[in-house]
C-alpha cells in the first residue's frame, strides 16, 4: 500500500456526538480533513469509521501515520 499524504502536521480537535459514526479520511487527500469526502477513490485507500463512545471533543489525526488511528497520538512530532 502507498504512504498516504500527510495533510497537516497538527491534530485536528472535532466535536462528537455519542453514538454517531465518522469516516476518517486515511489518504491525506481529503479536502474536507480530517474527514473523508472521497477523494481516496483509485489510491488504495479506505476511510476508516469512528463510533463516538462520549459527546465531547476528540483529536483526530491528520498527518495520517498515527499508531491509534484515527485519533492524533503525536507522531506528527517525529516527521
């Protein structure tokens, strides 16, 4: 599988809502970051869906190398 793109180099904080799903975009190439608009299609790439447990704030990663995809685990530090 090709590397994906790193978007940004910085977490992306999105307020959740308990219980609905969100489709992280794993390419880089998304316009609408962190989240997928599709633009992974013919890359190999497939969004990855995240169920909120909590209504709250999350970190989602956009620099796309994160060991706890989708959520941000600072390894945009180290690129």
């Amino acid at each position: 599988m090709p590397e994906p793109t790193i978007a940004r180099k910085a977490p992306v904080k999105v307020a959740v809502e308990a219980g609905k799903t969100y489709h992280w975009c794993a390419c880089g190439k998304s316009a609408n970051q962190p989240m997928c608009d599709g633009s992974h299609k013919g890359t190999g790439f497939v969004p990855l869906a995240y169920t909120a447990d909590a209504t709250g704030e999350k970190w989602f990663c956009a620099c796309k190398h994160s060991a706890t995809k989708p959520l941000c685990d600072g390894t945009h530090k180290k690129l």
